[in-house]
C-alpha cells in the first residue's frame, strides 16, 4: 500500500513539474531590431524611453526579450542595410528611431509584412509613413517628435525682443527638415521674424555653412535635423565666435551647448513607443490599426553658460519658471 502512494505521489510530483517546464517553455519570447539613424542624446534617450515603456508592459530584455540594437551613423545606405538584415534574421518587430531609419525599415519590410514601430519623425505624412488623417500607409506606426514650432518662436521673441533674423541650417534630403522649414516661414512673421535658411547635404557641409550663416543673422534655430544635431559642436562653435545665441530643440541640444528650448522630452516619446509596440508584439493590435501618436506638450530648457560664454543676459524673469536650468555645458 505503501508502495503505491508512493509511486502514486512521485507520479503526482512529476507531472506538477512537467507542467511547470511546459509553461516556461511555451512563455511568449519577442524579438526585435532597433535601428538607430545616428548617435546623440535626444535619439538615445528615445531608445531608452522605448525599452523601458516595453518593460512597463512586461516586455523585458534578457528576460523574455532579444534586442539586436544597430547604429547607422546618418547614413542612409547603412540604415537600409540594417533594415535588410533584420528582416533576414525574421525579427518580430523592429524599431525605427529618426525619418531615415523609418523610411528604410518601411522599404525593408513591406513584403513580410514585419510591423514597423518609428519615434523621432518630425512629419510621418511627409515621410510617406501616413496618409494626411494620420491612419498608416502598411504595418507601420509610431510616434512623432513634431516640433513647438510656435512656442519656440515666442521663447526666442521674449528672450530676443530686438532681434529679426533667424538662421537654420538643414539637411536637403531629410523629409521632416524640409516642412518643418515651411512651418517656421509660415509662422515667424507673427513674431516679427525672418527665416533665413541654409540647406546643406552632408555633415561635411556644416562648417562652411554656418560661418556663413552667423553673419547673416542674430541667432542660430537648430532643429531634430539628424545631420545637424550630429554636428552640433560645429554649428555652436561658428555662434560663439560671432557672438550669437544658438537655440535647441529639445533638451540634450540645450545640455551640450545651446542657450534655451522649448522642447519635448525624449526619455517619455520613447515609453510612448514603447507601449505601442508591446500591443503589436502581444497581439492586442496591428500597426496598421494605430494612428501614429504626438508627444504633447513642450517645456523650457536653458543653459546659463552658454549664455554666458557669449556675453548674453537673460531675462530673469522669464527663465524662473524653466523645467530644467543648466550652468555647465556638457561635450559629447
């Protein structure tokens, strides 16, 4: 008798622990590509923000998640050729931060049918990534960083009361430059303004086009331009010798040297991805079945010793109530 519970117990216990393997076994695992335009702070923070709003929603690397993570270094080639590979590697998702990863992971993909989760794009419209009521133009959806235009203006008209000119350098080929350019001329004649415009092709081009620029104009507007923001350095280092304010677009622009934003956060774009991107991966939804979202909202951003390196007073007052005030600047 004794001998059967026994064996009646040990049977019970190996079931209990065959059932057990079997539900670790079958736990869903995702995979996904994370293809990246170039390397600087507003991009990077988008990649964190978009693992961490994945692990919100229980979506973990290293626990039930493999990450291939891949850096295009703003070129476009080598974005379309990241996108090829994943494809190749049969990856459940990928991930396109900035317009030109977007577009190649798009191109990439059509014919799997492999969903397409973007942030950072100024204009999905205008990068051919929606129709003009936001619905997906295929299995792909995202986030947009779409510029304050008009908060900006206002920033740099309280912070510059007498100034008329603002110069902005962009890159020709990028989609989301180009009409965000338009809004600006568009809209600066409310505040006074005019644009002044530089379009440049490559990183190359930068230097000899902002020397150009700051003796055209009373500051610098730098924009999520990828080609621009990677040679940031360059573009501050033309404004400092003239003496003229450069201001960012967001705040890691701000951290490395321009003098005030108005600006979205990042880190948070990227957890709105991220939560995006979990419903396609768990399958509670398409890409193509989400409209691509905005990050609401802007905030102010300065830096006292950018002011400072330039001579520049700012307006106390006004930059009291800043979300974020810096008095180091930070050279990536």
């Amino acid at each position: 008798m004794k001998k059967k519970m026994m064996t009646a117990l040990l049977t019970a216990a190996m079931l209990t622990t065959l059932a057990a393997g079997t539900a670790f076994a079958e736990e869903e695992t995702y995979s996904i590509g994370i293809s990246q335009f170039a390397e600087h702070g507003s991009l990077d923070n988008c990649r964190e923000g978009f693992l961490e709003g994945l692990k919100e929603a229980g979506i973990e690397e290293g626990v039930n998640l493999e990450v291939d993570f891949q850096n295009a270094q703003a070129d476009t080639g080598t974005a379309s050729q990241i996108s090829d590979s994943f494809i190749s590697k049969k990856v459940d998702l990928i991930c396109a931060i900035a317009t030109p990863t977007a577009m190649s992971a798009y191109n990439s993909a059509m014919a799997s049918q492999t969903p397409v989760i973007y942030t950072a794009v100024s204009d999905p419209v205008a990068a051919g990534l929606a129709d003009e009521d936001g619905t997906p133009v295929g299995e792909i959806t995202g986030t947009s960083d779409k510029l304050p235009v008009e908060e900006q203006l206002a920033m740099i008209r309280a912070l510059m009361p007498d100034a008329t000119k603002i110069g902005i350098l962009y890159t020709t080929s990028e989609a989301n430059s180009v009409s965000t350019i338009e809004e600006y001329k568009e809209k600066a004649g409310d505040y006074g303004f005019e644009i002044v415009e530089t379009g440049i092709n490559t990183i190359a081009d930068v230097e000899m086009a902002a020397k150009d620029m700051v003796t055209k104009v009373d500051c610098i507007n730098n924009l999520t331009d990828n080609t621009v923001v990677s040679a940031l350095q360059t573009v501050l280092a033309a404004a400092n010798d003239a003496g003229i304010p450069v201001f960012g677009s967001e705040v890691e622009q701000v951290k490395n040297g321009c003098m005030a934003s108005m600006g979205i956060d990042y880190v948070e774009l990227g957890k709105q991805t991220g939560a995006m991107a979990a419903k396609v991966l768990k399958g509670e939804a398409k890409a193509s079945e989400m409209n691509y979202e905005i990050c609401e909202g802007a905030s102010l951003y300065v830096n006292t010793a950018a002011a400072e390196l330039i001579g520049y007073e700012l307006d106390a007052d006004y930059i009291k109530d800043a979300a974020e005030t810096f008095d180091t600047i930070t050279v990536e």
